[in-house]
C-alpha cells in the first residue's frame, strides 16, 4: 500500500457477508464505475485513505451482521496489527469418573 492509502483490491471472504476488499482513495477515483458495479453485485468494499478504513461501498441491504472491516470502518474496533490465526490450546485430559461436586469442595479447601 503506497501512502495515498490505495491497495490491490484484496477481497477478504466472509462467512455471514460475502467478499470485502479494501482499496485506496485513489484506486477509487480511478475506478468508480466498476467499482461501484461490484458493490451492486454485492461486493462490500471498504476505501480507505493513508491506509486507514473511512468508508465502505456495498449492496443497499446489508447481507448479514457486521464484519470486523466494518466496524474498523466506522471506528468501533481495530483490526489485528498481525494477521495470524490464534493457537489453539492443547485438549486437557480429564477425569471421567470423579464426581464434579467433590472437584468443588477439593477447590475450596474443604
């Protein structure tokens, strides 16, 4: 991403929402008429400027609940600085015949 905030549009699909891409102020000017083609389509496209999310493009009714790219868009969330996936923890290994009642008391001392 140059520093006019314009991107190769990388869409991004989401489950509940269908394909969002992000591009630049730039890329936009450059492109409106295609661009705004793909959000029609259903496409939700998220412009952003100096590599910041300031607005989205997208279908007139909303396809399903808000994306994390849409609430970065409207400021009510950051997207991750490191886009990795979370480790998943390791599976304990638990007692199958203890009784959860004595597992208490053994907690709080008794």
């Amino acid at each position: 991403m140059d520093p006019d905030g314009d991107s190769n549009a990388t869409p991004g699909p989401h489950p509940a929402s269908g394909p969002v891409a992000i591009i630049g102020v730039r890329e936009l000017r450059n492109q409106v008429a295609a661009v705004v083609r793909r959000a029609a389509a259903g496409e939700r496209i998220i412009v952003s400027v100096d590599g910041r999310p300031m607005a989205q493009l997208g279908p007139l009714s909303a396809p399903g609940p808000p994306t994390l790219a849409d609430l970065a868009a409207q400021g009510l969330a950051e997207p991750p600085r490191i886009a990795r996936a979370a480790a998943v923890p390791d599976p304990e290994d638990l007692a199958v015949d203890v009784r959860l009642d004595r597992i208490i008391e053994e907690l709080r001392g008794r």
